[in-house]
C-alpha cells in the first residue's frame, strides 16, 4: 500500500470518526467506544511488536500503567507544564524499553514472554508497596491542569470530543507505523524476524533493531496509557497487571497482527463481546474465548486476514504464523 494511498484511508477513517460521534448521542457508549479505541491503541503497540520481531509479550501493561504513573507524579511535583509531561513521559518510556530490549530481545520464544510477563509483575508489585509515591493499592489520582494544549479540561473529557480526540490519536498511530515499516527500518526487522542466523552472515547488526522495535511498541502503548489517565483522571497497579497484557494480546489475536487494522478490529470485537451483549455480559469472555478458539483453528492470522483471503477467494485456513521467536 502506497504512502499516498494510505493517507488517503487516514483522512477517511477521520471521516468515519467524525461519523460516529454525531450518530452517536448516548454518552455511555460514547465513552464505551472511547475505552475500546484507547485499547486499540495498545492492540497496535502489542501487534508491532509481534510483528516485526516474532515475539509475544505479556508484560506490555508495564508501560501502559508507567504512563499513567509517569504524568501523576510529573503534575504532583509541578516539574513541568502537562504538555511537555507527556512528551518527556513518553521519551522515558522509549529509552528504558530501548535499554531493556538490548538484554531481552536475545532471549528466544516463550522465555522471552516469561521475562517480559516477570519484569512486569515485579513493577506492579513495587507500585502495590510504594504508598508514599504511587498511593499503592489504592491507585493514585491524577491532577491534570485545568487547560490542556489551550483547550478547557472540561471541554476535552466531554465523551464525544475525547472519543474524537482518541480516534485522531489512533489514525495518527497507524499512520506513523505503516510509514515507518514501509522503510529499510521496516525491512530490516522482518529480515531479522524470517531469520536472524542469514541476516547476521549478511552483515545486518540485530540486536539494536529488534530493541528498536520493542521501544517503539512500548510508546505506542505508552500513548494508550496517557489517554486512559486522561480519561480516567486516576492509575492503579491494576494498570500494570499481566491479565491486561493477556486480554490485549487476545485482541491482537483475534484482530489479526499481519496488518495494522487487526489489533484495531481485535480490540472492538472483544469491547462488543465485553459492553453490548446485554443479558449475556456475564458470559461475555466466555463467548470471547469460544471467539479466539474459533480463529486460531479457522483462521491463524486473525478475522482481518480471513476477509482478505475471502475477497481473494481463498478458503479460511491461514498461513504460518511469526510468533514464538525464531
């Protein structure tokens, strides 16, 4: 897909968010369609990272829940305006996640899940302990200013502006990400992925971009958790824990990670089965698990991947898939 071609798609799913915010007019699923959009933003942090290096984590919640904590406690101190907070939080979140995915990106598979799922684990219990900074348990109110980018906070929270607000976000995430893999960048990391053993004989350094990619997935999630703060005005260690990682990377799955639409359409799949179910919400992931096991035996490569094969006149069984490391 060209870059002029996707730009174009980026102007009319604008549209098609500015569609849903004037046919919507019940605020609860205003704000239901704002979580399921924040969550597709994480779905796509989650899904690059799949992607392009062939490995699942289950400890991504440490950088949506670090968001949230980084910006509480930035306003707490009044080191800087909010504006800045959010860039300097997310340059923060980018470099540890670069440093960190120097040392682990070397670890193959499921060990390299089981490192991500202790590291994260590690960090919601510190934040759990640590009363004095994070209020612990308990969760930590954040103090956002009352103007945001020279906008009121009580203009941006109404639900259908912070929807619109979050889908803009979303577009621009994809955008940015399908740009960026449609560079060498983009190419030399799907080389790593198919094999790391050839593309180091030819003399492509590995290390360094597979950490780049964690650190750019860790970004995208981290945006996800800055909204979710700002929507919520409050952070918990509930942020941070693996079953967030886990019901995020169920939405990856189901979505499809082979394309950037996937983890987005994940993510409104599990917020229908989760919001819209009526008298059946008790059962809701039940019915998702039944989902999930349905497209991993019908379609390995996700819902988006078995329309594609559908409109190619394929059947439903996908291809092999990259996840488990190589």
């Amino acid at each position: 897909m060209s870059l002029v071609r996707t730009g174009a798609l980026s102007l009319l799913a604008l549209g098609g968010g500015a569609a849903i915010m004037q046919v919507t007019t019940s605020s609860s699923l205003l704000g239901m369609f704002t979580q399921a959009v924040i969550y597709a933003i994480f779905a796509l942090g989650v899904g690059v990272l799949l992607k392009q290096n062939g490995l699942v984590s289950f400890g991504h919640a440490l950088f949506f829940g670090a968001a949230g904590y980084g910006m509480g406690i930035v306003l707490a101190l009044d080191w800087m305006p909010a504006e800045w907070a959010m860039l300097v939080v997310l340059l923060a979140i980018g470099a540890v996640a670069f440093l960190m995915g120097l040392v682990i990106v070397r670890v193959p598979g499921i060990a390299f899940g089981m490192l991500t799922l202790a590291i994260g684990q590690m960090v919601y219990l510190l934040a759990s302990r640590a009363r004095g900074m994070t209020g612990g348990s308990d969760g930590m109110g954040i103090n956002w200013p009352s103007t945001v980018f020279g906008f009121s906070q009580s203009m941006l929270l109404k639900p259908a502006t912070l929807f619109m607000i979050s889908w803009t976000v979303m577009v621009l995430v994809t955008f940015v990400l399908l740009w960026i893999l449609r560079t060498r960048f983009g190419s030399i990391t799907e080389a790593i992925r198919d094999n790391e053993e050839r593309a180091r004989f030819i003399g492509i350094t590995t290390t360094v971009p597979r950490a780049a990619v964690y650190a750019l997935s860790a970004v995208v999630t981290g945006i996800a958790g800055l909204l979710s703060s700002f929507n919520t005005g409050f952070v918990s260690p509930e942020n941070l824990h693996w079953s967030v990682s886990a019901i995020t990377l169920l939405m990856v799955v189901v979505g499809g990670f082979k394309t950037a639409l996937g983890p987005i359409v994940g993510a409104i799949v599990y917020f229908l089965f989760k919001d819209l179910l009526g008298e059946y919400a008790t059962h809701s992931m039940a019915l998702f698990g039944a989902a999930l096991i349905a497209v991993i035996v019908f379609s390995p490569d996700g819902i988006v991947g078995a329309v594609q094969r559908l409109r190619k006149g394929g059947g439903l069984k996908g291809g092999r898939r990259h996840a488990g490391g190589h």
